[in-house]
C-alpha cells in the first residue's frame, strides 16, 4: 500500500493540492508466515512374542504359512510397524507401552500384537496354530485392571529407559485428539472392552471385529516386506489404509 510522509510536507510548507501529486513512498510489508498444520506425532509399537518352532528362518516360515501353522513373533511384527510414519519401538508390557508414548510425545499410537476379545497381550510364545498368553504376568495384558490400577494417586511405573511415569502424564502426552489403533485380531468383539480402554486413557480408540490377516512379500524365496488385511479384504503395504474398517470408540 502506497503512503505518504506528511510530517515532511507539512515542514517544507507544501500544500495539501501539492502533496497530493509527489510521488508515492511504498512501505514494503513484512509476508505473513505460513500455517503448517500439525501432523500427529505417530508411534508404532511392536509386540514381543518367541517364534514358534520354525524360528524366524524365511524358508521355514513360509513353510508354516503354508501349513496353516504359522502366526506373527516379535520379528514380524517389527517389520510391520515399520511401514509406517513414526518412531518404532517394542514393547512387552503395558508399563513399557505407556512409558514409550510420554518419551515419544506420542499422539497416535499403532499397535502391533496378538489378542483376542476378552484380551490384548503385549507378549506370549507362538506355538503351531496359535499363541500362549502369559499366565504369570498381568502386566503384560492392556486391560481396564492395569488401567484402573495406573490411574490410582501415587501409581507410577518405569521400563528400562524412563523411570516414575504417571497416568496423567500418558493422559497429558496424548491430548485431547489422542488415537490408540490395535491392530490385532478380533479387539471390537465386544464394543464395551474398546470403550473401557478409550473411557480409560480418554482417547479415541480403533479395533477390529475380524482377524488381522499376515501376508508375506517374498522376492525369490525371502520375504521382504508384509501386507496385511482385515479378514479377506485387500492386503494393504499401508497399514493405516486398514483403519476404514476398524470400530471406533470414544471415551
């Protein structure tokens, strides 16, 4: 926008019919900042489960796959996690799950791990055609129980990299548009066992009714990647594209 000195022609006596046709000073105007919009700060998390029998050998797996025997170890599961955006760290219990998101400044969180609908482990030993659940370790289940217990007054837990972390801080560190996505097989059976968890951590929460489906990508005899599916949809490299089919809960 053009302006005018007026001071300095008020001082040299001009007249306003004079001033009016000097030339104009343009002030040059400062450019305005663009607005990024805040991306999610994504965390991937993988499950910690012993292989089965085959070990993590590719020609052995492959051959378990063709068995009908083989289900996802800590392995896999890490390469899953890994076609995502976002740090990728693993976990074996829930203290360790919950440290990671306030280290992280998680908001979105992926989880990559075996369940069923009464239950989510965060780790367990895969045995042919199916996977053990620990027995003697409650801390290894996301659950309202260990959720309830962490939100107490005083409640605090540590793993090996952040010590004394309390629920509030997770709570803090998620935010108000916090998302906890499981991708495990049958986590939205029960619609209530979602809401508990989402009522719990007050974030959204995504499941899914039917079994989180494995595919191998194998290049002359190794695997080299993984696709994933919700029941007998489309394999997808992204796992982010399952989420059309996920159930959502709020808290």
């Amino acid at each position: 926008m053009g302006v005018f000195d007026h001071a300095a022609l008020v001082a040299e006596g001009l007249s306003s019919h004079a001033w009016r046709n000097l030339p104009r000073v343009t002030k040059k105007m400062p450019a305005k900042k663009r607005t990024v919009p805040k991306q999610p700060a994504e965390l991937n998390q993988y499950a910690s489960y012993t292989p089965g029998p085959w070990g993590t050998s590719d020609s052995k797996v492959l051959e378990a796959i063709a068995n009908r025997e083989w289900s996802a170890s800590t392995k896999e599961f890490m390469e899953m996690a890994k076609n995502g955006t976002g740090k990728v760290e693993g976990v074996a219990n829930l203290w360790n799950m919950l440290c990671a998101i306030v280290r992280n400044h998680a908001t979105r969180v992926n989880v990559f791990t075996h369940a069923n609908q009464k239950w989510i482990a965060l780790s367990g030993t895969v045995i042919p055609g199916n996977v053990d659940f620990p027995t003697k370790s409650h801390e290894a289940y996301l659950d309202t129980i260990n959720l309830t217990n962490a939100s107490q007054p005083e409640f605090t837990f540590s793993d090996k990299h952040s010590k004394n972390i309390t629920f509030e801080q997770v709570r803090h560190t998620l935010g108000d548009h916090g998302l906890l996505v499981l991708y495990a097989c049958h986590t939205a059976v029960d619609p209530l066992f979602l809401k508990e968890i989402a009522v719990a951590l007050h974030v959204t929460v995504k499941g899914f009714k039917e079994e989180i489906r494995h595919y191998p990508v194998v290049k002359h005899g190794k695997i080299t990647g993984w696709k994933l599916s919700v029941g007998k949809t489309e394999p997808v490299s992204d796992f982010h594209d399952l989420d059309q089919y996920a159930v959502t809960a709020t808290p």
